[in-house]
C-alpha cells in the first residue's frame, strides 16, 4: 500500500478541514452566551459600560461567525464528494440529524444575527434582546444535533443495517439520538465552548490590564470571564471524568489507546510520558504512577483496564496521536484550573489588575482552550479509528469509490493554502479589532474611558473608505 | 401518500428558494465592480449584509435535504461533481468572509472587494455547470457513481454556466434597483437591462440544445398532447421577461425584481418537468432514491413544524431592513 492513498489523504483532508472549523463554533457559542449575559446586564442596570462591552465582543463574533459559516458549508458537502460510501450507508440515519441542525438551529442563527448585528436603530432594546437570545439558543441547538450525529457514530443505536440495501434503516429515533455516549459529548463540548470562550475573554482583559488601555471595562470583563473559569474548570474536569468512564463501557480500545495500555491488567500504571511503538506493541521512556488508571477508570486501584492486545491490530487506532491528544488535553484542564483559584486569590486580594504574573499567564493562555478542545476531538475522533462507525464500518469502506488519490492532493492543497490565508487575514482582523479596543463612551456617559483611540467615532462605525 | 414525492417537492422548493434568495445577493456580488463609485459599492453591501448569511442556509438545506431523503441522490452528484463541487465551496468562502473583512479593513478593502466579485461570479458559474451537468446526465451503475471526473464539462454546462451568471446578474440589479436611489439605481436600471437581455438569449439557448442532447426530453416537451399541457411555461416566461423590460423603461421599483423572480420559478418548472420523474438524469428516479420510511417519516414531521417557522422569521428578519440601504452602516447603535 503506497503511504499516501486516497484513504489517508482523504482522511487528512476531513481532519484539517473539520479542525479548522471547529475553532470558530468552539467561540460563538461561548462568546453568544457572554453577549447574552452582558445585553441582560445591560437592560437590568442600565450601566452603559456593558452596552460598550457588547459593542466591542460582537464585532468579533461577527467576524467569527462569518469564518464559521463558510468553513461548515464545506462540511456539509464533503460527506458527498470525500465520503460518499458513507453518505450511501449511514445517510438515513445522520442525514435527518444534520437536518435538523439546519432547520431548527442554522435557520434561527441566521436569520437572527442580521437583527442582532444590523438592528440596533431598527427594533427596540427588548426585540434585541430576543434575536441574542434565539442567535445563541441555535448556537446551542446546533451542538445538540451535530453532537448527536457525532456520538451516533460512536455508539450507534436504534438502527440496523438492510442486508439487500447495505445500508442502514432506523428502527427508534430516541435511541440514536440520545444514544450511549451522546449526553456525555454534548456536556463536555458545551462546557469547552464556554470555558475556552472565558479563557479568551480573560486573555483579551489582560491584555488591556498590562498596556493600561481601558481598563475599567476590562475589569469587568475580566471579573466576569474569571467567575466562569473558576466555575467551569472544576465542572469540565468531573463532566471529562465522567465521559472517560463512558468511553471505557463502550469504546475500550480507544481508552487503552489513551493510556497507552497493551495489555489488559487489574492495577494498570498511569503513564505520565512514554513514546508508544505500535509495531513492537509497547511503550519506550515510559514514566508511570503505579494503578493509578485503573484508580483514575474504575475508581478502584486493583480495578481491570482493557488492553489495546485485546484485539488484532488492525482493529486499533493510532496510538500515538490518542495518547499525546489526552495528555494535552488533561494538562491544559490543570491549567484552567490554576487559573481559576488564582483569580479568585487574587479577586480576593483584590490584586486582580496589578498582578502582572497572573495577567501575563491570561494573556499567554489566550489560545489555551482551542488548543485543548482540538485535542480532545483528536482523542476521540483519531480513537475511533479504524471505524467511521464505531466496530461497524470500517474507514477504508465509507470513500467515495471513483475518488483518486490525485483528486482528494490537489484539493486538500488548495485548502491548505486557502485556509491559511483567511485564518491570518482573520488573526490580522481580530488582532485589530482587539488594538483599537471598544469604542469611546458617548459624552452623555461616566467618563471611565480617556483615553483617545485614533479612527474610532463613539458609537458609529463605519466602513473605511 | 407517496413520501418520495412530497420530499421531492420539499427539496425542489427550498433550492428554489436558495435560488432567488443567494441569487440576488450573489448577482450583487456579480455587478460589484461595475458600480459607479464606493458609495454605490457600500449601498450595495449594505443592501444584502443582513441577510446573506440566511440566504445561503438554503443551500446547506439543500445540500442535508438530498442527504436526508435522497441519499443516493446525495452519494452520486457529489463526487460527479467533485470538481464543481469544491471550486463552488471555495468561491463561497472568498465571498462569505469579504462581508465581515471588508468591514474591517482600510488600506486592504480592495482585496475584499476583490474576494467579493471573483467569489460571487465564481460560485454562480460553478451552480451553472451543475445545473447544465445535471440535465446532460451522470452516470450510474448500481447506485453508484461510475462515469469520469470531467463528464460534466461540455459547451452546454459551459452554457448554463454563463446563462446562470447573467441570471444572477439580473435578480441582483433588480434587486439595487429597489435598494438604492439616485446614481445607484439608475446605474442598477441599465445593468439590469443588459443582464435582461443576456438572461433571455441564454434561455432560448438552452431551451433549443436541450432537446438536441436528449432525444428523449424531445419526446417529453412535443410529444402529444404534453406540447399542449406545457405550453403555458414558455408563455408565462414571455410575459414575465415582458413585464421585467416595462418596468425597467417606466423606471419601476418592485415590479423588475419579482419580474425576474418569475423569470427563475417558469424556467426552474421547466427544468423541473424536463427531469420528473428522475432526481438524477437519465435513470435515477426519486422512488429509486429515497431514503428508508422511518427517515422520511421523521424528517418530514421536522419540515412540517419548523419550515412555517422559519419562513415566517425569515420574513420578519427581511421586514426590519425593508426600505432603502444606506450607504454607512454598522454594528453600533446611531
């Protein structure tokens, strides 16, 4: 088998391209919960200061959203072009919940985020408040249906394979939607989004704090990013506990991928750092705490953690890529973690804006919640391998069969070289945006803002001629 | 009931809908570079800016929609249509984002102006090959796609592919027409006499190779009494491209817009009855292709309580910004 046939190259194709999506959903939906808190805030005190704060962070959802749109629409066609075995066997199942992500939650975002962006001088503050609201409940319905089709393919359910067609038939709605590992996922990707969201928020703060430029409302962004990630920080890790827990009932294989176990023991070791060798089925450098997994798994010392010799090797993901995937997951927890008590320490000190370590850490971590929900995804998409869905149909089955090899290189470069480009021009934007900073409050309001900001005018913007 | 049937009318009409929706803000991309100043260039952005980002959730219905209830329909035109396919995907993605950059830029605005234009004709060329692909026919063996990579390309796709940009062309002038005022619109007027007339000679084009190809689409449109029975979508075409060339020459706001709208649905029937039976020419039948029962049963009850839904805030959402675009325009409250 050549190294780089149109299965693997497929494969990387999907992977980049549903990586790179990801990002920005993993931010709207977190970032259209916060609007929705600060517009509350905003009509409940009628403190003008979060009207600014909502000016300011939905000009960059905006630009998000936009990038969100685009690279999803590729998705959704994708299935056809790259994967279209798949697209033939699997499409009554998860073609009726993509479906219903686009009927019940795109349409509703869509629809909305004109009001919300364009309407402010077009409805009143309480109709704005209701296109927020539905902007960020499709946000969220759009989870619920995409995580389901996701987790289906996991831990199908409720439907079986027609031995004529060769493809599937549902039998029970309410089983392959909520199937055995869906509610679990779905906890576990809102929770991201939210907590990578007040990371960002926190960044962008400090960011503020450390060049000394508007900081009274990066105070209270910051103040509100921070109750978040003390709250999330601690609830991600139990709801990622829990989601381990699942995984070992039914994905065994792939939680020995993630703790790179080759046999099947009572008393399994963690492993801190080893580099896993799939050819000679076992771990070089390895550091380990003794049964600590089978503590972390079974919640008993001696309890049994599968092995990834429990079957043959074709049958077993990368090991490589799941077992780092985890670690940089877990870690980057350990360090929301951190940063949510020392936020509190310091909110109770009341050294929140001075303390420059604190700050530089906000600041640094910035990208920290991105990087670990990639990870995660890495864990358990890279984990279900060599399935499509999981234990039925295998990977090298679900391609599209006239694709050639040629055919997936030469798109796949020019998505690499196309999303290069706009994910800088978006950096460079977001970049801009976060420099120039939330607009000068009208003269009307408290004067907590000096400083002059070059090309902004209070309260309009307009385009650059 | 015949489910096959009623999914089949849904899919139809929400391609449909994708087709005047996107078409006009995709026309407006279209005639971009062609306006007469800046001003023109940001009432025009402003005029779609709301609602772009709704319009082209009708193609990812569209799209999920064949997915749902046609899979095999879904499995066979996509890698058909890799090529088209994917250069439709990236055409899409240069323009999505030229809304938003542009917002931001300064000295770079150009580049987005740019992404806009080549985005836009892009995408509506890559729509118009397909439409012309599809008519032509795909290859299918065993509910599988079986014939080469580049069987879509022939004068006649080449054909609908311009006949499309001219169409677009047209939905989106009119579409400026009713938008703006002054310099802008009366520039709007003479583009959309232009796009008109393209628009026309490329319907009688295709409607004259399109039998050629098919024999059998021939005996569809002439043959007995079916002559008669389609007689009134070559009729109703004529008096809409009739009332969209009054307008235009009496200076009318609304009545050039929804003449080209009407222009779109008679010649979209036309294709429509061309096809019918078969999702996919020339043998794929929507029966042949339909999804299991459970799946149909399950979407369909979907589309019966969300599309009133969604038509009726897709409504609202066009009722807020009704009236004209500006030519500033932004996030902040003014």
């Amino acid at each position: 088998m050549p190294v780089l046939d149109a299965e693997i190259l497929a494969r990387l194709q999907f992977a980049f391209t549903v990586s790179f999506h990801i990002l920005f959903p993993t931010l709207t939906i977190g970032l259209a919960g916060f609007l929705l808190f600060v517009e509350a805030q905003w009509l409940r005190t009628n403190d003008n200061a979060y009207l600014r704060l909502y000016h300011f962070w939905v000009r960059i959802f905006a630009l998000t959203f936009g990038m969100g749109v685009v690279s999803g629409l590729v998705l959704s066609y994708q299935f056809g072009t790259n994967w279209s075995e798949f697209s033939r066997i699997a499409g009554p199942v998860v073609g009726p919940l993509i479906g219903f992500e686009v009927l019940t939650a795109f349409f509703m975002e869509a629809g909305f985020l004109g009001v919300m962006l364009f309407g402010w001088d077009k409805v009143g503050p309480r109709l704005h408040f209701l296109a927020t609201f539905l902007v960020a409940f499709g946000t969220t319905l759009s989870s619920f249906w995409i995580l389901s089709a996701n987790s289906w393919m996991q831990t199908p359910a409720g439907a079986h394979i027609d031995p004529i067609l060769g493809s599937y038939i549902p039998d029970d709605w309410i089983a392959i939607i909520f199937n055995p590992s869906f509610l679990y996922r779905l906890a576990h990707m809102l929770t991201a989004s939210f907590l990578t969201t007040a990371i960002f928020i926190a960044g962008v703060s400090a960011y503020y704090m450390l060049s000394g430029k508007h900081t009274a409302l990066a105070r209270k962004s910051q103040s509100i990013a921070l109750w978040a990630v003390l709250v999330l920080a601690p609830l991600q890790i139990f709801i990622g506990d829990q989601h381990g827990l699942n995984v070992l009932e039914h994905q065994p294989v792939k939680v020995a991928a993630m703790e790179a176990n080759w046999e099947r023991q009572a008393g399994a070791p963690l492993i801190l750092f080893a580099l896993p060798d799939s050819k000679l089925e076992k771990n070089h450098f390895e550091i380990s705490i003794p049964k600590g997994a089978s503590l972390i798994l079974t919640h008993d010392i001696n309890g049994v953690v599968p092995g990834l010799k429990d079957v043959p090797r074709e049958d077993r993901p990368p090991v490589g890529i799941v077992f780092w995937s985890f670690r940089v997951m877990v870690g980057l927890g350990m360090l929301f973690l951190l940063i949510g008590v020392w936020g509190a320490y310091a909110r109770y000190k009341g050294t929140l804006e001075t303390n420059l370590w604190f700050n530089r850490l906000c600041l640094a971590s910035m990208p920290a919640g991105f990087i670990a929900t990639l990870a995660g995804w890495f864990v358990a998409e890279v984990g279900r391998q060599p399935y499509t869905i999981y234990g039925v149909l295998r990977t090298s089955d679900s391609i599209s069969p006239i694709i050639s090899g040629t055919m997936i290189a030469t798109t796949l470069t020019v998505f690499l070289v196309v999303y290069g480009g706009i994910f800088s021009a978006y950096l460079y934007y977001l970049v801009k945006l976060i420099r120039v900073g939330p607009a000068l409050p009208a003269p009307e309001d408290e004067a907590d803002a000096p400083e002059a900001i070059q090309g902004a005018r209070p309260g309009l913007i307009v385009p650059a001629e | 009931m015949d489910l096959a049937l009623i999914a089949a009318g849904v899919i139809a009409a929400g391609i449909l809908i994708y087709i005047v929706l996107d078409g006009f803000d995709l026309g407006v991309g279209i005639l971009f570079p062609f306006a007469p100043d800046d001003r023109s260039r940001n009432v025009m952005m402003n005029s779609v800016a709301p609602v772009w980002d709704g319009n082209e959730t009708w193609l990812i219905l569209g799209g999920g929609g064949l997915l749902v209830f046609f899979p095999i329909a879904y499995s066979t035109v996509l890698p058909a249509f890799y090529f088209p396919v994917m250069l439709l995907l990236f055409a899409l993605i240069f323009r999505g984002i030229a809304f938003e950059f542009r917002h931001s830029a300064h000295t770079s605005q150009y580049l987005w102006d740019r992404a806009f234009f080549g985005g836009s004709l892009v995408a509506t060329f890559s729509q118009g090959l397909l439409v012309g692909g599809l008519i032509q026919g795909v290859t299918i063996v065993d509910h599988r796609f079986a014939g080469g990579m580049f069987d879509w390309f022939s004068p006649f796709s080449v054909l609908t592919g311009l006949g499309l940009v001219a169409g677009y062309g047209l939905l989106g002038a009119t579409w400026i027409n009713m938008k703006s005022e002054g310099e802008t619109q009366a520039w709007s007027r003479r583009a959309a006499i232009v796009m008109g007339g393209a628009v026309l000679i490329a319907m009688l084009a295709v409607s004259v190779m399109t039998p050629l190809i098919r024999p059998a689409i021939a005996e569809r449109w002439f043959g007995g009494v079916n002559a008669l029975i389609l007689a009134p979508v070559p009729l109703m075409t004529a008096l809409n491209a009739a009332l969209l060339f009054y307008g235009l020459f009496t200076n009318r706001e609304r009545l050039p817009f929804f003449s080209a709208i009407g222009l779109f649905v008679w010649g979209y029937i036309g294709i429509g009855v061309t096809m019918y039976p078969n999702i996919v020419p020339p043998a794929l039948t929507i029966w042949e292709a339909a999804a299991p029962r459970s799946s149909m049963i399950f979407a369909l009850i979907g589309v019966a309580i969300t599309l009133p839904m969604i038509l009726g805030y897709t409504w609202y959402a066009y009722s807020v910004f009704k009236g004209k675009a500006s030519d500033h325009g932004g996030y902040a409250k003014h």
